[in-house]
C-alpha cells in the first residue's frame, strides 16, 4: 500500500498521527511511499491514509463551497438592505412633496 498523506509516529511509536498532530514525533511516511500491509493493518490504514482522513479530505470541498455561498449570500443581503434604504429614502422624499 502507498501513503496518500504525510504520517507520523508518536514518541512510543505506538501509533500514527497525521501531519500536524500534538503527538507527532517521527516521520514515517510521506505521500508515494511504500507501507507494508503488516504496518497497515497495526495501525488502522485504509488506501494510504489514517481512518478518518478521508472524511475530512471529503469535508474540506465542500466546507470550501459552503464558505463561497456564504459570501454570495452576505453579498446579496447588503445588496437587498441598500435596495431597501434607497427605496426607503426615495419613498420619504416623494411623500415630502405631496405635503407642500
């Protein structure tokens, strides 16, 4: 099996943690290298990578997508609120002729 991500040992090289982990001590893989199946299986690999990190390589697309629409969104509401203040102010000045 090949790592998909950098892994790390921890400092009893009982375990391995992604890159970037607290308890990241050695390294023992980057991304290309060989990992035998003995080692894979001892520490919970699937296809290259820890368990768990395919969800959040899954999640960060879509984290991403939703931070965009946000900002789309954000945009479009000052967008309606200065629509809405000029229609307000523009609503306000012809009210203010018909009283003269």
């Amino acid at each position: 099996m090949q790592a998909k991500e950098r892994l790390f040992l921890n400092a009893d090289k009982t375990k391995l943690v992604k890159d970037g982990d607290k308890h990241a001590a050695f390294l023992y893989a980057v991304p290309g290298d060989e990992i035998p199946e003995s080692a894979a299986s001892k520490f919970g690999l699937v296809d290259g990578r820890l368990k768990g990190s395919d969800k959040a390589a899954a999640a960060e697309p879509r984290k991403q997508a939703e931070g965009e629409a946000g900002l789309k969104t954000e945009k479009e509401t000052k967008a309606a609120a200065a629509n809405k203040e000029a229609k307000a102010a523009a609503n306000k000045e012809a009210k203010g002729g018909e009283n003269k």
